[in-house]
C-alpha cells in the first residue's frame, strides 16, 4: 500500500497502515506529538503500536528539537545480520548444542561478562576508533560516570525482553546470523537522566504530555543530551558488533570442518536520532521503533522468535522520512499474552525452533506480534525484499 494522511492533524502524519487497525491511544499519541510547535512531520510504520511517549513504529521529524522520551530507553537499539557460506545441510539435527554454546559465549539478561572483552582478540574485529570512543566516556553525564566498569562488561551482551540472538536460513538454504540488541543499561540511565532534566524545563510546562518535553537547539542542555545520545548510540553499535564476532567464534568452532566463511554485516539501528536533510530543511529525525530505508541501503526487519525475519533493501521513499519499520510490532501488551497464552501455545507456535519455551518469554510468543508478512506488504513502497529468513535457533534473553 502506499501512504495515507491521518486526517485533523497540525502537520502530515502519513500512515502506512489503515487508521481503523491501530489503537486509540496511539492515534492519540500522535495527534498529540503532531502539537509539538518544532514538528514538521510525522510518518507511521505498518508496525505502529502504543509506547511511551510516542509511539513506537513513528519517525518524527523536527527541526531545531529532539524529545528524549521519544527515541526511548534503549538508545541505539537495532539488529545486525551476516550471510555465512554455510547451508541447512551443514546444521545437525539437534540444534541444542549450538544453542548452549551460543548462551556461554554471549551473556543474556541481566548477565555481564566477567571482564571487559578486548576486542582486538576478536577474529576480524576493526578496534579503529575504540579507545577514542571509550576515551569519551568522560564526557557522558556526572549521573552515570561511575558506570564504567559496568558499561564495559556489559559490552558484547544481549540483555533482555524482546532482544535475541538467532541462527536462520533463506530460502535458498544459506544459513544466516541475526541479533537484536541495544545499548544495555549504560544507555538506559542515559537516557533517564536526560528526560528527567527535559521535564523540568519552563518550555515544556503545560504540555499535554510530559513525555514529550524536548530539548531545543543552540542550549546546554541539547549539547549535553546530543553528547550523550551520540555516545549511546556508538555503543550500541559496539555492543551488537561484538557480539556478532563472538557469535561467528562459536560458529567456526562447532562448523571447523566446513570451515564457514561471513560476508558483510548488514546492520541497522531502529531507536535512534540522526541529522538529516529535507525539503532544504535541517532536521532532526528521530525513529522510535523505524530503521533508515535511503535508496539502496540494506536494513533487517525481524518477526517474531517463530515466525521468521526479512533483509531488505530501501527504495529511499521522502515521503516516508526515508523510512521503514522495524519488526512485526506488538499486536497485544506483554500482559496480555501472558494471560491469554500458555507454555502450551508457546510450544506450538514455536514448533522446529530451537529456543527457550518456558513461562518466562510467554510475553514474546509469536501470536503476540502483528503478522510479519502484512507488515512487509504494506510497505513495498518503501523497500524491496531481499532475502526472507526463518529461525532454526533463537536464544532470548
């Protein structure tokens, strides 16, 4: 489908998705970020579902001003896939040993390394520009300086919730790798420091959400938080870029006879801000739940942990804020599924997936998210398909 325009808005909300299917309270979310006096537009991935905020599958184009709330928690949260030479001939029946391997190599959850991983005894790890980054640490917000040595053996982890780290094939039978994750708690503490100070500033009083309170251009406290999100969003990159190269150290190990090979890392952030150029204007494009689809760049738009993902390629569509989702999008709450599923419909859905199926990611159970393939078709304006993936072992956090 293309586009259509959400109607009684103060600038063009444009939705890749009918405006019957998506909940009141994310209408309202909109309406209420299309008030903001900086906004100048809005587009709305076929994934759109209720956040905090703002919602999530938005991409919020504002010139001059950034809402912290809006790119969320999670700074630089995204996914990164690799094409190995390996086929489905070369996996084992049982996939359970890959799968543990894979959970000792790269902590999830809560779990943290027991010391910082050096990169540079990582296979094929470029550490250009790691001590710069880690040399700007100093300048990230007094509130979470002390987080260092926790922030660095966080680095290289998965964490929790909806991130994971899977083994899938095409179909053509080409084995892929594919992970999901952000930048853990270092970026979280960032980013509520940083909203905290949002909301007590004069200008965003009497908004008509508080979540939406923004940092304007040419003060302080924008040059800190830009410092801040920059720096949160390079470890999120970090982050997903080492626990790749520890995921493919596995895979050579448990593969040494077909002595598998990697091409190119396709990797894209979804909650994220970036500095971009439209209609001669300078903006401030922030997406919440959206990855960067310009023409000919590569993105990942996963499914859920049954169901399957897709690689694409962006047809650089303006009218999108060259745009596209960044999943399946959450058709129910987390609550919700785990009222309404049971471990028995988690073992069901999740049928030939190597993967936990116990009580404690009910709430990521694939009838909990929209229909992968609606949400792709709804969007063949905005990028075109290039491989379609399906998960042989999926490791949650």
């Amino acid at each position: 489908m293309s586009y259509v325009e959400m109607p009684g808005a103060k600038v063009p909300i444009r939705m890749w998705t009918d405006p019957s299917t998506v909940e009141e309270v994310a209408l309202q979310q909109l309406r209420n970020v299309s008030t903001l006096p900086w906004i100048k537009g809005l587009a709305v991935m076929p994934d759109v579902h209720y956040g905090k905020g703002a919602t999530v599958g938005s991409v919020i184009a504002m010139q001059g001003a950034v809402c912290p709330a809006a790119v969320g928690v999670d700074i630089g949260c995204g996914m990164s896939a690799v094409k190995t030479s390996l086929t489905a001939n070369d996996l084992p029946g049982d996939l359970s040993r890959l799968r543990s391997k894979i959970e000792e190599a790269i902590p999830v959850g809560r779990g943290m390394h027991d010391s910082p991983v050096d990169p540079g005894r990582l296979h094929g790890f470029g550490t250009a520009g790691w001590d710069d980054f880690w040399g700007r640490f100093d300048g990230v917000a007094d509130a979470v300086k002390f987080r260092q040595d926790r922030a660095g053996k966080q680095m290289g982890t998965l964490g929790g919730g909806n991130h994971f780290v899977e083994v899938c094939t095409d179909t053509t039978g080409s084995v892929w790798l594919m992970l999901h994750s952000g930048s853990r708690n270092i970026g979280k503490e960032l980013a509520e420091h940083h909203i905290g100070v949002a909301q007590k500033l004069p200008h965003n009083q009497g908004l008509v959400d508080r979540d939406l309170a923004v940092f304007v251009a040419d003060t302080p406290q924008m040059a800190a938080y830009r410092n801040d999100l920059f720096w949160a969003q390079e470890y999120a990159r970090y982050n997903r870029t080492i626990m790749m190269a520890l995921l493919k150290d596995v895979v050579r190990k448990e593969f040494k006879k077909a002595k598998p090979t990697f091409e190119s890392e396709i990797s894209a952030h979804h909650n994220y801000v970036a500095e971009e150029r439209y209609d001669g204007m300078d903006l401030l494009v922030t997406r919440k739940g959206a990855i960067r689809a310009g023409s000919g760049e590569y993105g990942i738009i996963p499914g859920s942990m049954g169901t399957g993902s897709y690689i694409v390629k962006g047809l650089g569509n303006p009218m999108s804020f060259n745009s596209a989702s960044h999943g399946a999008g959450r058709r129910m709450s987390r609550n919700a599924a785990k009222r309404r599923f049971s471990t028995k419909d988690l073992e069901e859905q999740t049928r030939g997936v190597e993967c936990r199926k116990d009580s404690g990611v009910v709430d990521e159970i694939p009838g909990a998210y929209k229909p992968i393939e609606q949400v792709i078709d709804q969007q063949r304006d905005l990028v075109e398909v290039v491989a379609k993936l399906k998960q042989v072992v999926c490791v949650k956090g």
